[in-house]
C-alpha cells in the first residue's frame, strides 16, 4: 500500500510540475510575440523591398501571434496583405534607402483581382519614380507571370519555365458519392445559372452554367493578354498560339526567346544583379526588407499631416454568415461596424471593401439595411475585391458607387435552398431508424431523415421566390434600374467586372485606393485619414482568442497548405442547410 501511495504522490507531484512548467512556458511565449511586435523596423540604405506573392494574399494584413511562429515538420504558409503592398509601394517612393523592389514570384496565392490590384500599384511606382522593379522565379504560374510583366526586367532560372496555356477550371460533383451514402440533397432554387447546387445534384455541368463559365472565363484571359501584349510587346495573337502551343514545359532558354522573359539565370547571377542595382560592391549581402515590415516602418519623406476628416475603411471578408473557414462576416457584428461609422460625425464617407461569394439570406438582409442607412447619411462608396458575388453583392447594391477590377468575379443574383435527407444513410446504412410525436400535422417540418412532403417544397419554393423578388427588388433600388431589367441580369449568372460595367452592376474600374479617392472627391475632401474597421485585436487579445477549433484550423493549414481550400470546401458543404443568396461554387483558375 506505501508503494501505491508514493507512486501517486509521485504522478500527483509529476503533473503538477509539468502544468507549472507549462504554464510559465504558456506566458513566455506571449511575451515574446507581443514584444516581437513592439519591435521598431530598421531601414537599412541600399535596401530592396521584396514582395513575396508565395504567402497568402488577403486584403487586410492579420495580426496573427503565430504568423512567424515555426513549427517543425508543418509548411509555412504565410499571409500577406495588400494593404501592406499598396502602402509600402507608396512610401517606397520617396524612401532613398529603396533602390528598387524584389518580386519574388512563382506561383501566386491569390485571386484574380488582387494580382491586378498589386500590379496597378507596381505600375503606379513606375510613373512616380525611377526606381528599378526586377522580378525572378524558380518557374512562374500564369497569375505569377501575368505580375511579373509589369517589372523592368523578368528573370526565370535556366531550368524553370513559364506556365502559360490558357485558363482552366474544373467542378467536382458529389452525386455519385451521396447516392452511396444514402443521401439525398432536397434542392429548391431561383435561377436557371444558380449553379451552387449543381455538385449534388448533377454529374456535370449545365449548358447554362458552362456558358456562363467561359464568358467570364474569356473575359479574365483576354485582360491577361492585354496587359501582357502591352509590356512585352508580343500581339495577342502571338500570346494565344503561344498558349496554344502550351509553355509550361518548356526551359528557361525557350521562354527568352519567345519574348516571355528576359533572362535565364541562376540565383548567384540575379544576387549580381540586385548588388548593381543597390550599389553592393563584391559579394556582400544585398540589404532587404519585405512590405510586412516596410509598411510599419516611418519615413520621413512620406509623412502626412493629421486630419480630423476621416474616411473609414471597413473590410468584409468571408462567408456571409456561414462560421466556417477562418474569414466569416457575421450580419450584427458587421452591421455594428457600419452603423458606429455612420453615427460618428468625425467620419465623412464610409469605403465598404467587399471580398465575399455571400452566404446567409438573412446575415445579407441585416447587412444591407446598415448600408442603406449609412448610404442615406453619408457617402458610401463599395470597393470589390477578387470576389463579391450573390450575397456579397447583395450588400453592395445600396452604395453611391460600387468599384471594382475588370476580372473582379460578381453577380450571382439568386437564391437556392438546399435540405439533406439522411434517412437512408441512417436506415439502411447505419440501421438507425427513427420514429415521430407531433402535435400538428407539420409539426416536423423539413425534416433531416425523411423526404420533402409536397406542402414543405411548395412552401420552400414559395421562400425562395419572395427571396429571389426581395433580392433583384434591392438591386433595383441601388443602381436605378427596374426589376426586370435585374431579373434580366440576374437568374444566378455570374460575370467578370468588365461585364458588370457594361450591364450596369458596377460603376467604374479600380481598386480600395481608387474607391477611397472617390470617396474624398465625392465629399471635396482634400485632407483626409483612413482609419481601418473593425480595430484588429493586438496580439495578446488575439492568442487569447484563440480557441480550440482556431488552432485546429491553423494547424491544417500548415499541414494541407493550398489543398486546405478542398476540405474546407467540403466542410461548407456538409453544413449548407437552409437558403442562401451565395456564389454558385468556390472559384479555382489556373
């Protein structure tokens, strides 16, 4: 009995040791991060800034305690923000310490519009000052390459190659594999280009949705080729038999007799070339400093008075009101932003920046209505990120002027319901039957493990129309048009941004920037401070933030890095029950 006694004792006294250690480790690793971010950036002369597209882009750079944190045997995958980029591209102007910028590319994490975004800031830098932008990757995928042609000099090593081939997207469809699990997807919709459903309900595409697919598709490519065939010089119609003729294998040496590149070189060589550019005599490190840094650093050069005219900036990124993923707009908690800004007399305009495929009917509705009422008050101004399609145009429709890119993806004006039955999975699958007490003849209504009556599709169909007329009802409103000119435009279809211009659904092309300087002018401001909303938490707020299903979410990213799209995709999937004005898929194009 004494040994038994003293090996408790033991344990008891073991894992109090271990949860103290734990505990102070816990702490010490906070204040590491929170000291790490107290840091003062140091500039040093001859610098170049490097923009690394390989992180993810988002529009709004994270204040994530675990963004430099390294854990062996899990990739890196990194965010970066494009407010990062533009304002660090910005100061870089006017910095003498920049000699240049650094893209470093192969393949880009991020949407279409982003890359257009970035590459009309590089384009800016260039017509401001005379400082070099010089571009290099092991390889470059066509987003990567599509960047890369606005830089003074594209580099690629003699054993990489320039992808370039057209672009492609493919659909996965689940029906197949619910019929062997014995579900069935119960599926009511309004829009014959309402496509979201058409995984569970098809083993291929429509017509309708792959002619909306290659007209959007179509419209992307052709901006691609226009703004490569300007800074290359190669016709348009040299660019599509290239890409006919399929680039992605062939070596470094090809790509520059083509024209696609410049140069094929090894790493040490283009070290050469950034020490020439820099001043770097012999073999000395070439200074760096990446946007993330760069844009907390001060200059001088750049500072701008302080203004007491404020234009707030507020971000709305993710599923609308769909808690999946680790973006995610909530209608109330979004609202509140919107609603404090159009209260607070200190603010002139509200910039809205939309970066959604929708989500939640009514997450939608409460979000409009504080558009709405901020659009009645003050100027309202909707800048479009890479995507803002059915429920993310939804909110937009209110605003003075919505702002977008020409391969911004948007529309998607519909609603569909969708409503699992899982009783043969149950029953004849799993052997679980179940069984109903009710005190009304529809008691259950829409139930998980029966099929629809008649009367609960009847009544489903019937939401999702006055949905539907709601909907094309508020797009009316907002851009002055009738209803069925929107239905017209609408049905679910989605279009690129150039084709939102011509059919009226946007209003002229830009970026947040651009939206921003609209906004100002709209008010006659000439001095004026964006302030960014909702205030990020600081890095001690966020750890503690951080709960179980955040870390779970961190660590698969780490692990599945860009594949993480898949299952998350998969996840959205298994959770869409009810009616929703969302995109009719997550967008992939390569």
């Amino acid at each position: 009995m004494k040994e038994f006694f003293k090996y408790v004792l033991a344990t008891v006294v073991g894992i109090a040791a271990v949860s103290i250690i734990g505990f102070f480790l816990f702490f010490m690793v906070i204040g590491i991060l929170v000291s790490s971010t107290e840091k003062q950036v140091s500039v040093q002369a001859n610098s170049m800034l490097v923009i690394d597209l390989e992180h993810q882009i988002i529009d709004r750079a994270p204040n994530d305690p675990f963004q430099d944190l390294d854990i062996p045997g899990f990739p890196q995958i990194k965010a970066i923000g494009l407010d990062d980029i533009q304002s660090s591209l910005e100061k870089a102007i006017y910095d003498d310490r920049i000699k240049g910028v650094y893209l470093k590319l192969s393949m880009v994490n991020g949407g279409m519009a982003s890359v257009e975004e970035i590459r009309n800031a590089l384009i800016t830098f260039k017509d401001s000052c005379d400082k070099p932008i010089y571009a290099y990757g092991n390889m470059y995928d066509q987003k990567a390459y599509y960047l890369a042609t606005v830089a003074d000099e594209i580099v690629v090593h003699p054993l990489g190659s320039v992808d370039f081939r057209g672009l492609g997207g493919e659909m996965m469809f689940f029906t197949k594999a619910l019929e062997k699990l014995g579900i069935e997807m119960q599926i009511v919709r309004h829009g014959k280009f309402k496509a979201a459903v058409e995984p569970f309900m098809l083993e291929k595409m429509s017509e309708e949705n792959r002619e909306q697919q290659l007209v959007y598709m179509g419209s992307l490519w052709n901006k691609m080729l226009q703004g490569i065939s300007e800074t290359r010089d190669i016709p348009v119609e040299g660019l599509n038999d290239m890409a006919d003729k399929v680039q992605t294998f062939k070596r470094g040496g090809e790509a520059v007799e083509s024209g696609l590149v410049d140069a094929a070189k090894y790493k040490d060589e283009v070290l050469d070339d950034l020490r020439k550019i820099t001043g770097i005599e012999g073999t000395k490190g070439v200074p760096i400093v990446s946007v993330t840094n760069y844009a907390k650093a001060p200059v001088k050069e750049f500072s701008k008075p302080f203004s007491r005219n404020k234009i707030a900036v507020i971000y709305a990124s993710g599923d609308i009101g769909m808690s999946m993923g680790d973006q995610v707009i909530i209608g109330d908690e979004l609202g509140r932003e919107i609603r404090k800004a159009r209260q607070d007399s200190s603010y002139k305009a509200i910039v809205l920046r939309i970066n959604s495929p929708g989500g939640s009917v009514f997450d939608s509705e409460v979000i409009w209505r504080e558009v709405k009422l901020a659009a009645e008050q003050k100027t309202m101004v909707v800048s479009f990120g890479d995507v803002a399609a059915s429920g993310g145009y939804y909110i937009a429709c209110p605003a003075d002027q919505i702002v977008a890119h020409p391969n911004t993806i948007t529309g998607s004006i519909g609603i569909f319901g969708m409503i699992p039955n899982m009783g043969e999975l149950l029953n004849s699958k799993l052997g679980i039957t179940t069984d109903v007490v009710k005190t009304n003849k529809n008691s259950d209504l829409l139930s998980l493990t029966r099929p629809m009556t008649a009367y609960e599709r009847q009544l489903m169909q019937q939401s999702i129309e006055e949905g539907y007329d709601l909907f094309i009802s508020h797009v009316a409103d907002g851009r002055g048009m009738t209803k069925e000119e929107v239905d017209k435009i609408g049905q679910g279809r989605v279009w690129t941004g150039e084709n939102a211009l011509e059919i009226g659904l946007i209003d002229e092309f830009g970026g947040l920037q651009d939206a921003i300087e609209l906004a100002a002018e709209i008010e006659g401001l000439e001095n004026y401070r964006t302030v960014s909303l909702p205030e990020q938490l600081d890095p001690f707020q966020q750890l503690l933030k951080t709960g179980s299903d955040n870390v779970r979410t961190w660590f698969l990213k780490k692990e599945l890095g860009e594949k993480y799209r898949y299952y998350e995709y998969l996840k959205k999937s298994s959770q869409m029950n009810g009616i929703f004005a969302r995109m009719p898929y997550d967008l992939s194009i390569n």
